[in-house]
C-alpha cells in the first residue's frame, strides 16, 4: 500500500504520456496543413504553367488585330523647325523734309510696284526748282555775251588791234562762264529730284502695315518712325534648320533637281504650302550644330505669314516599292527592334526588323519583313513565341495597313494630308 502511495502523482500533476499528447498532435495538424497548402499550390502553378498568356498547351487563342505588310513608294522626309519670312521687306521713309499732305493708302492694302503711297507739300521744292532756272538762265545769257566777245576779239585779234592777252583772257572768261551753266542745270536736276520725293511710291509689290505716322504731321528725313512697311507675300520664304549631319545627304540630291519642301501647321499634320528649296547658308552655327535653310513658297492661298513658326519637311527622296506597317507593329526588346508575324497555323513568332524611319504612324522597314506577310498590330503584351491567336473583330473606319478599328489599334496608322508624309 505504500508503494502504491508512493507511486501516485501528486494532486494537480499530469502524467508523462499525457504531458506529451497535445503537441505530438499540434505538429502532426500541422503538418498536414502544411502539405495540403504545397500541394495545392503546386497544382495551381502546373495548372498556370499550363495555360499561360498564349499558351499552345492550354489551346486558348489570344485575340489580337492584324496588319498586312503594305509595297509602297514612300517619301523620304527630313524634318527641322523653321520661321515665315517676306520675301521682301521695304520700310518706307521720307527722303525730304516737310509736312506729309495726305496717305493715299489703307492699313492691310495690297499695292503694286508705282503705286503712290503718300504725297508730302511739293511747294517748297517747287520754289527751289524755279530758283535753280532762273539762276541757270542768267548764267546762259551772261555766256551768250562773253561768247559774242570772244568772237569779236577773234577777229580784233587777225587785225593786229587786240592782243593775244586780250583775246586769252576772254576766252577765260567764256569757259567760266559755261562752267557755271553747267553747275545752274545739276542744280536745277537736284532741285527736281528733291521734289519728285516729295511723291512717295511703292518700290516694291507687297502688303502695307499698321501706319505709324498721320497725315498732317511734319516728317523729316532722319526720324527714325516709318511712313508705312511693305511686306511681299506672293510669294514668300521661309527659313528652317537641319541637324548639320544632313547636309551630306542633301547636297547630292540638291544637285540633281529642285528640292521639294512642305510647310505643315505645328501641329505636324496639315500641309500649309508647298515650295522649293532656294538656297543653303554657306556656314553651319557652331553654337548649335544646326545648317539654315531657305525655302521659296507661292503661298497663293496667304496660309504663311511672316514671323510664323511652323515645321518644315525637306523631301530627300522617294524609296520605290516600301514596306510600311503602322508604328504600333514595332516592338524594342532587349535584342533591339521585332515585330511578331502570324504562321499558317494561327501562331505567332517574333522576326528582328530594321525600321528606316517613323512617320506619321507608319514605319518604313529596311529588313526583317516581306510583303503580304500578317503582323500583330495591337494585343503584342499577351502573346510570347509559338502563342495561337485570332483576329479581333473590326468595328467601324479601318485603319490604313490593318484589320481593325483605329479604336483597337490606334490612331498611329492614320493618313497623312495629301501631300505629306508617307501615304
């Protein structure tokens, strides 16, 4: 009995085997929860490795919209920034002193060449004139009489009755005399030059500006305001800037023929004019490394003004047979520029291509794609090499080059105004 005692525990213990129950049974819940949670996480992944983004294996096609690599003759641009000058700019002074009579023109008026602009008082000038000729007459009659002198001492002079002296110095005195005839009539021409300024004509074709001075007022030769600006708009110039590396490119095709230039709105799109190159400045602005360029425009419809900005598209070529798609087509990834092509059997496969140029929304491609061949133009994010695919339905306008709505694809493949860039 008193080993039995003995061997009882204590009140308020627990036994070993009992002690040890709750966690043998904590860590075997736990275990399996922690089983069942890799499991089901390794389903999911095999499941999602299974049907990833384009996957073959899950058999689900991607819808994308597809573009058709187009053969077309694409023009070659180069783009600079450039500035509407007037073809000619008079600034319209008095050339005399006086009081300005009348203006004989509107603000904003067209004139032509002769056309009188302002009449300033003639009657001083006129004064002056008459002044002239009458100084001029009496130096013509004071020659007359030592003309008739001179002929009389002539004969004197074969009769022995004047000397070789006398007979001299008349003849001196003739030449005198004829000198002053001549300065009256320079006189008498400048006299009349100084009034014909009074008459203040048009020296060129042009447009006339904001007046600065009113009829009324005293001008003067030296005052700094002008009577009127004319500005040629017909036609008219503008002035742009190219990096200096494209001079090399367009000097040989400058030799070759006249240079075609448009003029677009800031806004790159709407053709305002077309013209000529005229001429390339014969230094290259070391401060910024740009060439100046001048361009001639026929302007018939007044869309340039002078001091506008504007950009400027210098034609350097036409390549024949281009392959265009849209820009959205291009791709850049780490291995430089791709675009993802369709197989026969509704796949895709990325194709490394070399992009000529981007503009307006269409890119000219040097390699990489051939003609007729079907390119993904929107949906490229969800599709990876070998993914199936299938065409997006098209709603409304199509896109130039596409399959779809600009609404799908973009609005890069839009065309360009006639005239503009490549169509």
């Amino acid at each position: 009995m008193a080993n039995n005692a003995e061997n009882r525990n204590p009140p308020g213990t627990l036994s070993e085997p009992r002690r040890r129950f709750p966690w043998i049974t904590v860590i075997v819940v736990l275990a399996v929860v922690i089983g069942v949670v890799v499991l089901v996480v390794a389903r999911r992944s095999k499941a999602s490795a299974k049907s990833g983004p384009g996957g073959k294996a899950a058999g689900v096609p991607v819808s994308v919209v597809l573009g058709t690599v187009s053969q077309e003759d694409v023009p070659i641009y180069l783009d600079g920034l450039g500035t509407v000058q007037a073809f000619n700019m008079v600034t319209v002074r008095s050339r005399v002193d006086g009081q300005l009579q009348k203006l004989a023109f509107k603000e904003g008026q067209d004139v032509h060449a002769g056309d009188l602009l302002a009449q300033i008082d003639p009657d001083p000038f006129r004064t002056q004139v008459a002044q002239m000729e009458a100084k001029k007459a009496q130096d013509e009659a004071q020659l007359a009489f030592a003309e008739v002198e001179l002929k009389r001492n002539a004969d004197l002079l074969a009769t022995k009755i004047v000397s070789q002296e006398v007979y001299d110095t008349q003849k001196a005195q003739v030449n005198q005399i004829a000198a002053a005839v001549k300065a009256d009539q320079a006189a008498v021409e400048n006299a009349q030059v100084q009034l014909n300024y009074t008459t203040i004509t048009a020296p060129i074709e042009g447009r006339t500006g904001i007046r600065p001075v009113d009829a009324g007022n005293i001008i003067r030769a030296g005052d700094s305001n002008a009577i009127v600006v004319l500005t040629q708009l017909r036609p008219i110039s503008v002035v742009f800037t190219l990096p200096e590396q494209t001079l090399n490119q367009i000097q040989p095709h400058q030799a070759e023929a006249e240079m075609a230039v448009l003029a677009l709105d800031r806004d790159n799109r709407t053709v305002l004019d077309e013209g000529k190159l005229a001429v390339i400045d014969n230094q290259i602005d070391t401060s910024t490394g740009t060439i100046r360029l001048k361009a001639t425009f026929p302007n018939s419809g007044l869309k340039l003004w002078p001091g506008q900005f504007l950009n400027a598209r210098l034609l350097l070529s036409v390549r024949k047979g281009g392959l265009v798609v849209p820009a959205s087509v291009i791709q850049r990834g780490p291995d430089g520029t791709y675009a993802f092509v369709v197989n026969e059997d509704m796949t895709v496969k990325m194709a490394q291509v070399k992009v000529a140029q981007i503009d307006q929304g269409r890119a000219l491609i040097d390699s990489g794609l051939t003609a007729g061949q079907r390119v993904v133009v929107d949906g490229q994010y969800k599709l990876q090499p070998g993914s199936i695919i299938r065409e997006a339905q098209a709603t409304g306008t199509k896109q130039p080059g596409t399959n779809a709505a600009p609404g799908k694809a973009g609005s890069k493949g839009k065309k360009p105004p006639a005239g503009g860039s490549p169509g």
